[in-house]
C-alpha cells in the first residue's frame, strides 16, 4: 500500500474517486461507499456527476493537514434541511403591496 503524502494527493487533481479516497485514508472502498450511501461521510463534500461519485483533493488536504478544517459539508446535500429553521420575515398580503383583485383569472384550456 502507498504511503500518500499532501504532494502526491495534491498531483491527482481538482478531483478523485471514492477508491482513491479510501486508499488515502486507509479504509475499504466500501465502507466509504456505505458512508456516503447512508449519508454519514463528513470527511469531505461530495460531488455526484450522475452515477459517478467524486471528492475534491482540497478537501481531502484540508481535513488530512488543516486541523481548522470543519467536518461538516458546507452545503448540504439533497433532502438535508437544517433543523430549526424559522421564518421570521412574512408580510401579510396587505403589507406587500399585492392584491387579490390584481390576479388574472385562470382560463380553461380549449375544448375542455
């Protein structure tokens, strides 16, 4: 097995595989896919290009060398909502200038 050093994760690109990654972390190809397919994988974002799945080597440097690196993905993925969330600039109808009478009446389609 490879010893990966920053210069040589650093050579592989903007990007890499899930296998690449497994093998830079010294962890089973699987039990990344597995993380990743249960969405438990906060070691790095991840980048899905269709079927395929690809980690950035920056955020693969930044968590092996950047003690400061945050776990969690800066943007959350599909079907993730932060929790408490909270709505608190709503305007009434009245407030925001629009009006009930100012809508168009909806028209049937032709032949119906």
């Amino acid at each position: 097995m490879a010893t990966w050093t920053r210069d040589a994760i650093e050579a592989l690109g903007p990007i890499t595989d899930v296998r690449t990654t497994a093998a830079i972390f010294q962890v089973d190809p699987d039990t990344v896919y597995a993380q990743i397919r249960r969405n438990e994988w906060t070691a790095t974002r991840i980048l899905r290009l269709g079927r395929k799945i690809r980690i950035p080597t920056r955020d693969l440097i930044a968590a092996l060398y950047e003690p400061e690196f945050p776990t969690e993905p800066a943007v959350p993925s599909r079907g993730e909502t932060p929790e408490n969330v909270q709505v608190t600039d709503v305007k009434p109808l009245s407030q925001c200038g629009c009006h009930l009478n100012d809508v168009a009446p909806i028209q049937g389609l032709r032949g119906a």
